[in-house]
C-alpha cells in the first residue's frame, strides 16, 4: 500500500513475511527521505526487516521498534509500517541510548544538545521542531529514561512509544540502521517547515474516590500496600468488588490517575501478583495519592480529538503512539471497528506501545503524537 503523491509525508504497509521488504519501500519511500521509522510486528524477522530498510534508503536515518499491533488505514495485525519523512521538508539527527541500566546523562545530554543543534544547521529556514522517541518497554527504565532526556530536551516537545512484543511480554526491540538492541531507546529530533502540533490525549475524568500507596517498590513498579491494607483486595474494595474478580477488564474500566502539576496522569495496572500486589505499567512510589477515574466512551472522543487537530490547519497526516489498553478496552466493548473508521478518515499512522512518552512524562493508556500540515495553506501553529 502507497499514498497519493501530493503527500508530504510517505507511508508503506506490508506484511510481516512480505518477500522483497527493501524494493516495497524503495517504491513506496523514493530515495529521498530524511528519516525512515518502521513499527514492526513481532511475527517479523526484525533484524531482517531493519536491514532491509537499511539499504533500500542508505542516505536516510532508519529507526524501528517491535509492536503490540500496527495503525495503518485503523488497526492492522501483523504487519510492517512504515512513514518516510522526505528531505525536502524535514531534517533529523537520531542519538541512540544502547544501554538504558547504564546510562550516562552528562553523555547523552550533550549528545542530544548537538543533534538539536545539527538539525538546526542544517535546516536554517525550518521553524518547527520536535522529538520521537522509541524505548524498550519491557526494561521499566522509562521514568528513569524521561527524567535524563527532560534536560537535553530545551523547548522541543517530544512524543514516544514503549516497544511492545504483542501480548507475550518477553521481548521487545529496538532498531537504528541495521543494528539491533533491547534494552535501548532511540531519539529522533527533526525540523520541518510543516506546521506540526504534538499532542497527548486520553477518554478518561477523575472521579472522587481517592487512595493513598502505603508500601511500593518503586524499581519494580509493585505496589504492596494501599491505605495500609494490601494492595489488591484495598483497591477491590474502593470499587466494591470482590477481589478475586478483579481481571484486566476491572484495571480499564477503573484506572488510576495521578494528579502532576495540576494535570492528571494514568498509572495503569498490569496485573495483581500472586501475593496480592498489584504491578504497575509505570513509576509508582510510596506516597502517592491515586484517584479512581471514569471512562468516557473511547470511540467518541477519539473522534472529538482527532476532529479537534484536523480542523487546526490542512492536515496531511497524524503519526500517532497508541496505549495497548486502549486497544484492548476497544476490543473489550465491540467498538474496534469505529476507532478504526475514525484511525483511518483521519490518517492516522503508528503502533500500539506498553506506554508512551508525552513532555518530560511516562505515562499509559493515552495516545500521543504529531499531526503534519501542509506548511503553504495550513492555518496550524
């Protein structure tokens, strides 16, 4: 699959075992491409994959990460996607993290302060800039990961996704040019002279019901106790239930924000520990005051939102980072379909992540992103 040639951005899908990976995007990329990102389902051969991107656009900065599903023309299984942004209207310099256990902050801060400066140099006249980050999302590094980036970052405004591995969570990977890592995070930082606007945006409203995390490990992102009783069968009895029916349906239907700066931010629940612990998809400390929030139909205002950065200017395309649980409460109230219609009349391109990256936040079950413009009729800003 191609787009029409008057898009200023390119996008490919092709399937996981698809013969000729490198001559599909060659067709569907031209040579001309500034960066190559690739959101890639786990029945691929990624190393394959990224090695044949890798030579099919040799002048171009290749950027890959493994998936828990794939956004193109909706949702989509098993499938490579790719978004090429040309060099005509963007430039971009990549900084590699290899080794998130073992990072370096003076390092990579300085490295991330050259590849804005790079950018800049070499696109003078492009006014508008972010950054796209990709991350292991099986390291539960990224706090860790998004309080370094926080001070290489300046004004730029970043958006990410956590890599995923579908449901199995054994393995998730990281690509740039042919090479292949785990426990890594890659940065793009690109200036276009399309108007852009990075966005993070959920379907959730905190309720009343609040409640305080007594005893956690905060490495591991285990929460033992709430209110001073155990975790589980504390949380179960906030929302009236019977602790040995909570499943992952409850942990959708019942999230927990955390309120930062006047915002709030989800603190999703992965699953409960045979000890009663709940696991948390992202960081969590003792401490913290959690608030029980209500779902608002998830179809509907992913509509709204999307209505909202499309009516900003004229629109070309939306490169968007999608929380697996969204997909999932999706699929849990028969509404796939519609979030599909709406992914697809909207232009949405991406993949479903185990989180995402919004500022200097980690964060679930939100979708997070940059909406392209056309930069000589968009009205965008």
């Amino acid at each position: 699959m191609t787009d029409r040639p008057e898009r200023l951005t390119r996008v490919a899908r092709l399937d996981a075992h698809c013969a000729d990976i490198g001559g599909a995007l060659r067709q569907a990329m031209g040579d001309d491409l500034a960066l190559l990102a690739l959101f890639v389902t786990p029945r691929a051969d990624f190393a394959a994959v990224c090695a044949a991107a890798s030579q099919a656009v040799p002048d171009a900065e290749v950027i890959a990460c493994t998936t828990a599903g794939e956004i193109a023309g909706g949702y989509v299984e098993d499938q490579i996607v790719a978004i090429g942004l040309p060099y005509t209207h963007f430039r971009t310099s990549v900084v590699t993290i290899p080794d998130l256990g073992a990072m370096d902050p003076s390092l990579q801060v300085r490295e991330m302060i050259l590849a804005r400066q790079m950018t800049a140099e070499d696109g003078p006249d492009f006014r508008h800039e972010f950054a796209f980050l990709m991350v292991d999302g099986l390291t539960m590094r990224e706090d860790a990961l998004m309080r370094m980036v926080a001070q290489g970052l300046g004004p730029v405004p970043l958006f990410g996704g956590s890599a995923a591995d579908g449901l199995r969570f054994e393995r998730c990977l990281i690509g740039r040019g042919g090479h292949v890592m785990t426990n890594a995070a890659v940065i793009a930082f690109v200036r276009t002279d399309c108007p852009i606007k990075v966005f993070s945006f959920d379907h959730l409203e905190a309720g009343d019901r609040r409640m305080v995390v007594t005893r956690a490990d905060r490495d591991r992102r285990i929460v033992q106790r709430i209110n001073d009783e155990p975790a589980a069968r504390e949380y179960a009895r906030i929302l009236g239930k019977d602790p040995d029916q909570l499943t992952t349906l409850s942990f959708s239907a019942h999230p927990l924000v955390v309120r930062v700066g006047g915002a709030f931010y989800v603190r999703s629940i992965q699953r409960i520990t045979e000890d009663g612990d709940l696991v948390f998809y992202s960081a969590i400390d003792e401490g913290v005051v959690l608030t029980v929030a209500q779902n608002r139909d998830i179809a509907q205002t992913l509509e709204q939102d999307l209505q909202a950065i499309a009516g900003a200017g004229d629109l070309d395309r939306i490169l968007m980072c999608d929380c697996i649980l969204r997909r999932q409460e999706a699929e849990q109230t028969q509404l796939t379909r519609q979030m599909s219609d709406s992914l697809r009349r909207h232009d949405v391109v991406g993949f479903s992540t185990y989180g995402e990256q919004y500022g200097a936040m980690h964060v679930n079950m939100t979708m997070t992103g940059v909406a392209f413009y056309h930069p000589h009729r968009s009205g965008a800003r």
